[in-house]
C-alpha cells in the first residue's frame, strides 16, 4: 500500500508540474482568449483502496464558443436546436480508465472480482451554453484491452511511487473497438443571491454504446460568494460532470458543492466482459448510486478543485461502496 507521505508527495508533485505547464502555455498565448484547458485524475488511494475503478484521468481542450468547424455547427444546429453558433463550445479530450480487483499481488484469475480492464479514449464534444441550460454532446472512440495500455500506465506509476506491482493484467479483457455516444442537459433552474449565494444545477443524461448504456438523473448544488456560470469542476464520464468551461472570475473566488447521481445501468463491458470474447466477469448491478462533494478555488484565470466521491456498489460481490477523489485543474488563456 503506498504511505500516507507519498500520497501527498504524489498529488503535490502533479499539481506543481501541471500548475507550471499551464502557466507557461497561458504566458505565450495572445492577449486574446484562445481557449479552455482542464486536466482532472481521478484515484482511489487517497481513500487508501487500490481496486475496482482505481485510476482515471483526461485531459481537455475547448475552443472558445463561436471558433467552431462547420461540422459542429451543422451538429448544434441539427441535433441540438442552436442557430447561433456563438453560444457552441468545441471541445476535444483524451483520457484513460484502469480497473482491477482488490488483490493485485494474485496473478491469478480472481472469479467474483472486478476484471482488470483498461480503457483508452478519444473525446470529441459539442456544448452548447444558453441563458438556462447547458446541452452537451459527446462522441468517444477508444479501444478497451491490452492496446489501451493499462498495465504500462499503472505499474509504471507504481514502480515511481514504490508501491506494489499489479501482477494479473495478464487476465485482462481482450482488444476491442469502443464507440460510445452520450447526451447531458444541466438547467440553471434557480440560484438565491446575497452576499454568500446559492444554485440547484439538475442534469439528466443517457449514454448508448458498446462500452457503457446507461440513462442518469442527477443534481450539483454550489455555495460561495460569486458563483459562476461553468457548472462546476470537470469529472470523467460516468460520474457528474462540469461544463469544462469557466466564466470570467475576480482575482480570487471559491464555493463549496455538493451532489448526488441516480444511474440505471443496461450495459457496462467492463464488468460484462468483451462482446465477442470469452473474459472475465461479473454480475453487475443495474442501478448505482454516487455522491460527491468538494470545494473549488479560482485564482485569476486558473480553477482547482478537490472532490470525494462514494460510489454504491457496481456488483453483486463487490464488498463494500467505492470511495475516491478526483482531482482537477483548468485555466483559460
């Protein structure tokens, strides 16, 4: 198990090098904004658990609303009922999810665990903002399986951090091409203004392909002395997500948030196993739970943010809830 001290060496560490990447990027850029940039990891150790979903992360880029491809616009226009291409974020991102059972020592099959799984993605968005609601729409292509290198990433990490070797990715589900299409729309439904302020943001979402189908319900709630429009801090798909974007902030801003997720689950391969393969598996549960909450600051134009994460169980031998954190870090220039 890695140390409570590495832990924190860990995330400072990651936070100092990402922090001084950005800045330099935001340093070069033209007076003008070009663009928003988030990065977010998500991890279980700092729940102490190495298991299940123990590691995601994505990095994303959005161009600033207008500065969209005709093929965006067409997508806004047919899809998402926008007409005025200046309210539409072009977004694309790339990301990485690993999976395994609680026993990482054990190269053997681990029957009623969680399959070792990875999966690697590309991300292309459209979002469109409006006065009281913001649509979302998402087409991921990625590839879950040994090409998603999820054994390389983790022991990789691992071994920089001293940490135990995972030794059964030989177990892993096979190769396989992921298509996944998905559908989010979050209301500003009503926010009560004072000197410490308050919103209620609803979302409901569905997500249709070969690696996740799913439809969801669910709602952040945000406190803080000026709350801006961005929907909170970024997440990796399934939990709840952001806009990935960040209105014009003062010089220093913070709010605390909260929220809550219902999912009804028809497929999900990496506990299903591989669609045209013999794999592991397990009998996955069709309805799952989350809770969130955390706190983000804004300082000139950066965001950072730190949530905890209980996720109910996603199988029927699964043990106990889920407990992780996600971490992120967005700037515009």
């Amino acid at each position: 198990m890695i140390s409570q001290a590495s832990r924190f060496r860990l995330t400072l560490l990651a936070l100092l090098a990402l922090s001084s990447v950005l800045s330099g990027a935001r340093a070069q850029a033209p007076e003008t904004e070009i663009g928003t940039l988030s990065f977010v990891i998500e991890n279980d150790y700092f729940a102490r658990t190495d298991q299940n979903y123990t590691n995601g992360w994505r990095l994303q880029y959005l161009r600033p609303k207008g500065a969209v491809s005709d093929l965006t616009d067409w997508l806004g226009q047919t899809f998402l009922d926008v007409a005025d291409e200046t309210r539409i974020y072009e977004g694309v991102s790339v990301g990485q999810n690993l999976f395994t059972p609680r026993d990482i020592t054990d190269p053997d099959p681990q029957p009623g665990e969680h399959p070792y799984a990875g999966y690697l993605y590309l991300e292309f968005a459209g979002v469109v903002d409006r006065t009281s609601a913001v649509d979302t729409l998402t087409l991921q292509l990625g590839v879950v399986g040994p090409l998603a290198m999820g054994e390389f990433t983790q022991n990789t990490v691992h071994q920089l951090i001293a940490s135990e070797i995972a030794k059964g990715w030989d177990n892993q589900l096979s190769n396989e091409p992921v298509l996944l299409l998905s559908f989010d729309r979050t209301w500003r439904v009503w926010r009560e203004s004072r000197e410490y302020n308050f919103d209620v943001l609803p979302s409901a979402g569905v997500s249709i392909g070969n690696i996740r189908t799913e439809g969801r319900l669910g709602f952040t709630a945000r406190f803080g002395p000026d709350l801006q429009d961005d929907l909170g801090p970024p997440r990796i798909r399934p939990s709840l997500a952001g806009g990935g974007f960040i209105a014009g902030a003062p010089d220093f801003n913070w709010y605390f948030f909260t929220g809550f997720q219902a999912r009804g689950v028809a497929k999900n391969l990496v506990l299903d196993g591989n669609n045209f393969t013999e794999s592991a598996r397990v009998d996955k549960r069709n309805f799952v739970f989350e809770a969130d909450a955390g706190i983000a600051i804004h300082i000139g134009g950066f965001r950072l943010a730190y949530t905890m994460v209980r996720r109910s169980r996603e199988f029927d031998t699964q043990q106990d809830p889920h407990y992780f954190a996600a971490i992120s870090l967005t700037t515009r220039y």
